[in-house]
C-alpha cells in the first residue's frame, strides 16, 4: 500500500473524522502538542546549552544529561502521540502539506544527531565531564540539536499557513508547488 | 481615550496595517514568540524541578536558578517584544477575549512572584527554606506559567 492510499484510509477511519470535526478534542490535543514544548525542547535547550558551555557549567555535563534526559523524553513522548494524532485528525491534509513533509524530514534528521552524538561524542564523555566548555564535537552536536529543533518549531508552526499561500486547494499552483506539496488530482478527495 | 480606542489607534497604524499584509511576517514573529516559550520553559523547569526535589538533585538550588536565570531573561526578551507585536497586529480581537487578561494577569503575576519571593527562595540556603515552602513556591510558579501559556494557546484560536 503507498502512502497517499494508506492516508486516504485512515482519513476514511470513523475515529479520524471524530476527531477532525470535534468541537474541543482536536483543540485540546493541539494545546497539549504546543504546550509540551516547554518540557521538551525547553529541557532540550538546557541540555544542548551545556553541550555548547553556555550554562551550568559547574554541573557536570554527565550529570545534566542523566538529570534532565527523562524529562526531555517524556516530553517527547508526548509531543508523538498529540503529534500522530494531530496527524490521524487530518492525514490527507498533512500528506499534502509542504511544512509537514519537510518537519518529517527534520524529525528524521534530529534523531540521527542524537544517535550520532551517543555512539561517538558521549561514550567519551569522562575526558570531558567536568569541562566547562566542552570539546568542539560536543558543542557541534548540542548546536546542531539547538538549530534542527529551532527549525521543527517553524515548519510546524507554519502548517496551518500553508492555506494561506500555495495550499493544494488553490489552484492552479506551479507544478513545482504541486510536486513538492504532492497535491492529489482530484480535489475533493484531499479534503481531509 | 478609553484603552479600546487606543487598541483600535495601534491596530490601525500605518506600521501595524503594513504588517498584516504581510502573509508571511504574523507567523515569523508566532514563531519567534515559541523559541521564547521553549527558552522560559526550559529556564523556569530546572529551577522548579530542583525546588521540587526532582532534577538535578545533587547542585544546590542556588546554583541552578544562578546559572538558569540569564536563560529566563532571554527568554523574556525574546517573547515580550514579539508578543507585543502579536498583540499589535490584532489589539482589538484580544481586547474582548477574556483569556487575553487571564494572560496577562498571570504574566504580571508570575514575573512578581519569580523575581521577587521565588528568586529570595531560590538563592538562599536550602537548610533555612523547608522543603516544603520549596515545593510550595515551584508549583504556584509552574501553575502561573500554565496557565500563561494556555491562555497564550487559547486567544490563538480563531
């Protein structure tokens, strides 16, 4: 099954249209994704700031780390769940969004610099620990980590405008616009 | 002038008609306004783990609100003027939202409370400040900053 049929079956999914049409539902799993925020890149931020040496610089790097990583992934735990579901509520909507496609890419990207920077620049980290600034590979992973989150923000902040500039439901659009955004032919059937 | 006129006179300056106009400048400044919320969610959560006697539990509560508080004043200053912004673009929407000034309340509120009773709380020494009064001051603080950021959320919706 592709992925625009796989989309076009969830978005015929009863609990898919519940939750598009709900009155407070959608609204309150979009809440919770935006307000998770706070939990996860806010305790992200601390934790890529030490990397680059920019704060708690007394603390040890390990130990900021192991302090703070549980509640930067409960946190993203939650942002994937509101997240997918956000998704689920409008599978055809997002299968055509510009933003989406590319925070997905993003997503992706986010996670290899985290499994990069845990099999290379951690498994050294007692040459390092009680450095204030710590090793130029360290601090490339935490701004990286820094630039990728401050870049998912945007893109998903920008996918409710896309309506407003070159959705698919404005044609005619420039082909390239229609591939990037992989607007389906038919209209109606990329109504959710 | 009643504060709605001057709602109306802001919205309607030539500066604020320009921006609106604008498709893409409201969202870049949104999103500007969010690196601000992660940046004081950040700042605001370790110190109030610490209080809370989760986090980074072995540093004194003095030295993380130390290291932490350039990080909330950066924060502070990247969402207060991109909010005022915000609020210009549409002043006259979010004079009759009521979760307008339940947001601004709580702001008012949590920045009084954070540099005054929190910070004195924070940077003293722990054997003096029960644990109790600790957690006491974390949660009015987590709960006002919720509470900012919902109704934040809240006067989003159209």
């Amino acid at each position: 099954m592709s992925l625009l049929r796989f989309c076009q079956w969830l978005a015929a999914t009863p609990w898919s249209i519940a939750l598009h049409e709900s009155r407070y539902m959608y609204l309150i799993v979009l809440t919770v994704h935006v307000l998770t925020l706070t939990v996860f890149v806010g305790t992200a931020l601390m934790l890529d700031l030490r990397l680059l040496g920019m704060t708690m610089t007394r603390v040890p790097a390990s130990e900021v780390i192991a302090r703070l990583l549980p509640w930067t992934t409960a946190g993203f735990v939650v942002m994937m769940i509101s997240g997918a579901l956000l998704f689920y509520a409008a599978p055809m909507l997002r299968y055509q969004n510009f933003f989406f496609r590319v925070k997905m890419v993003a997503l992706v990207l986010a996670a290899l610099n985290v499994w990069m920077f845990r099999s290379t620049v951690y498994r050294g980290i007692a040459e390092w620990d009680l450095d204030p600034v710590p090793p130029r590979r360290a601090r490339v992973a935490g701004g990286v980590s820094l630039a990728l989150w401050a870049i998912l923000i945007t893109l998903g902040r920008m996918i409710p405008y896309q309506l407003y500039w070159f959705d698919c439901s404005r044609q005619p659009q420039s082909a390239i616009v229609n591939t990037l955004s992989g607007c389906i032919a038919d209209p109606d059937s990329g109504h959710r | 002038m009643t504060l709605l006129d001057v709602c109306r006179w802001i919205q309607n300056s030539s500066l604020l008609v320009a921006m609106r106009s604008s498709p893409w400048l409201f969202p870049i400044v949104a999103t500007i306004h969010l690196f601000g919320l992660a940046i004081i969610g950040g700042s605001v959560l370790v110190v109030d783990l610490r209080l809370l006697g989760l986090g980074l539990r072995r540093q004194p509560v003095s030295q993380i609100a130390r290291d932490a508080e350039p990080w909330l004043l950066r924060g502070l200053l990247v969402s207060i003027p991109t909010g005022v912004l915000l609020f210009m673009c549409f002043a006259t929407k979010y004079y009759y939202l009521t979760f307008f000034w339940v947001k601004m309340a709580s702001l008012l509120l949590v920045l009084l409370f954070t540099f005054s009773v929190r910070r004195k709380v924070a940077m003293s020494d722990e054997t003096r400040i029960g644990p109790v009064w600790s957690r006491l001051v974390a949660l009015v603080s987590l709960s006002l900053w919720t509470s900012v950021a919902i109704g934040g959320r809240l006067i989003g919706f159209p």
